[in-house]
C-alpha cells in the first residue's frame, strides 16, 4: 500500500489462471485413459504457477487459483485412475465367472442354456452342416470342446482364471478354465480356452451389461498372431 493509503496494484498471474483453467479441463480424464495426460498437464502447469507467483513476493496475485487448479488436477486424476481399476478388476472378475459358469453349463448337460451364453461367432462356420440351418445348440453339439467337457463325468473342480486381453482389444478376455479329475484325460485334466465379452443390452430403457463366450478353439487361433 501507497503511502496515501491507495492498494497498489498487483498484477493476475496468468499462469494462475491457467492452473485453474487446466485442473477444471482435468475432468475429461474421467472419460478414459486417452485423457489422463491432461490432469498431468494440470498438475504441472499448477506448480509452475505457484512458483510464478512466489518469486517476487506479494507483487502478484493468483495463488489460490493455482491452488484450485492443483487440487482439481490430482483429484480428478485420482478419480479417473481409481475409478478405471476398480472398473477393470470388475471386468475381470464377470470374465472368470462367465467362463466357469459356461464349462459348468455344459458339463452338467445343459445344451440349450449353454448355446444361449454363446456369441453367433463362437464357433467355426466349419461345423455347419452343408445344406443346412444348424441352431446354437446343434452347432456345440458337434464342437470337439463339447464332448471333451460332456466326458469328465463325475463333479469336478472347475476353476478359471484369466491369462490376459486380446492385443488392442482391452474389452476380450482370454479365460482359462480348468476341470480336474477327469478320468480318461492327461494328467486327469481337461483345461478349455476362450474368449468371453461383456455385451451392452437395451430393454424397456435400460442398460444391461450381458457377458457372452464370444470364441471357442476351433481350426483358427483363438488369439491373433498366437
């Protein structure tokens, strides 16, 4: 303040004002992973800002923008991260139940049931018949997975897991499942590869999210370049 009692004037960092402006952009991260490089952006912008604007003292003004863009950044960014994890560890886990409940579908000889859970490209064309409209059901009927599976007679443990995604196809889960005793089979085990998806489903306004086997073994590689 002036001798005469006037505030001097104090200039706006414009960085500061950037700060804020890049942490409120920093809620696009919630949209994906694409856009998780703006809260870092925000961030960074955020401590360059409150650098600026204590260099020099008190001659300018901006801190609590830089302030509110800092926290926008890391809390958006946290969000976006935190939010993809569990979102993902959810995915997993719905394709590791799939995957069990359709080799269980089938053991137990629920044909129907078991064809319903299948995507219309789970199974090489190859099985059709010449000539002839196959249904689901005929169709896996005749899959030399079937009467693998349909052969561990008996109650078996049947455990899965996940041995990763398709390359740049992070939605396709490749599933593992494993069925052991199973007499007559290597080492008493039978171990059945797939790929299973969630399917997003409107009925009657709402969203559902339908898991599906979308690819069974058959004469192409399960996976691309495999």
């Amino acid at each position: 303040m002036s001798s005469e009692g006037v505030e001097e004037y104090r200039p706006v960092s414009w960085l500061a004002v950037a700060a804020a402006v890049g942490g409120c952009a920093s809620a696009v991260a919630l949209i994906g992973p694409l856009f998780w490089a703006v809260p870092l952006l925000g961030v960074l912008l955020a401590l360059v800002a409150l650098a600026d604007v204590g260099r020099d003292g008190d001659r300018r003004v901006g801190r609590f923008a830089a302030l509110a863009g800092l926290f926008l950044a890391v809390g958006f960014g946290a969000q976006a991260v935190g939010s993809h994890l569990v979102n993902r560890w959810v995915a997993r886990q719905r394709a590791i139940a799939t995957a069990r409940h359709w080799v269980t579908t089938v053991q137990r000889g629920n044909l129907d049931d078991a064809a319903a859970m299948l995507a219309p490209s789970a199974i090489d064309r190859g099985l059709a018949m010449p000539g002839k409209e196959d249904t689901p059901s005929q169709l896996l009927e005749r899959h030399p997975v079937y009467g693998q599976i349909r052969r561990c007679g008996g109650e078996p443990s049947v455990t899965a897991t996940i041995e990763g995604t398709v390359p740049n196809e992070p939605d396709l889960w490749i599933a593992a499942v494993r069925l052991a005793p199973c007499p007559g089979a290597v080492d008493d085990t039978i171990s059945v590869r797939m790929l299973v998806r969630s399917q997003r489903l409107v009925r009657k306004g709402r969203v559902y999210d339908a898991w599906q086997v979308v690819r069974l073994p058959g004469s192409q590689p399960l996976v691309p370049n495999e």
